[in-house]
C-alpha cells in the first residue's frame, strides 16, 4: 500500500507515508479521498487522515525523519495558580 510513516512538520507535526499504490477510503465525516501513487496519505494529530498531491506536500512540509511505531503521548504541563495551588493537565495523541 505504502512506504513507512515519517515525521514531517510545518506549523504543525504531521505524519505522513508516501503512496505506492492507489489508495481510496472514506473518512469519519463520509468524505470520500483518492490518491496515486506518489501522492501522501497524512494523518494529523487528532487522527484524522487525508490524501495531499505530491506537488503540494513536498512543497509544503520537511522531513523530520522517522515516526515512531507508537504516538508519542503529549506531555504534562502544569499550572500554578496564584494563591500557590495547582492544576494539572494532560492530554494524549490516540
């Protein structure tokens, strides 16, 4: 189907694989999506995925190497309010 994920980046972290073969699918909202091999399936940080031309994504983003097997989890942050009590934050990539 396609090449391995890989890191890619411009205001936003992306993971994207490069097609080898013609893909369709249908996504969550009932979108239908096409791509031709050299085409880039690209998946968001919310999970959802779409398909980007070549021309377009290879002007658009730059590689950052390799995707790990598993998402990386967001990390914590925690804010301290002003009478010195704090709230904790954590959100996960799925």
């Amino acid at each position: 189907m396609s090449s391995e994920w890989k890191i890619y980046r411009t205001r936003f972290l992306i993971r994207a694989k490069q097609l080898t073969e013609p893909l369709r699918f249908v996504d969550f909202l009932g979108r239908e999506h096409h791509g031709r091999p050299g085409d880039y399936l690209v998946e968001t940080s919310d999970g959802v995925q779409r398909i980007a031309s070549r021309e377009i994504f290879e002007d658009i983003y730059v590689a950052m190497g390799p995707a790990e097997l598993k998402k990386p989890a967001m990390r914590q942050t925690d804010f301290s309010l002003a009478q010195g009590s704090s709230a904790s934050t954590s959100a996960t990539a799925s």
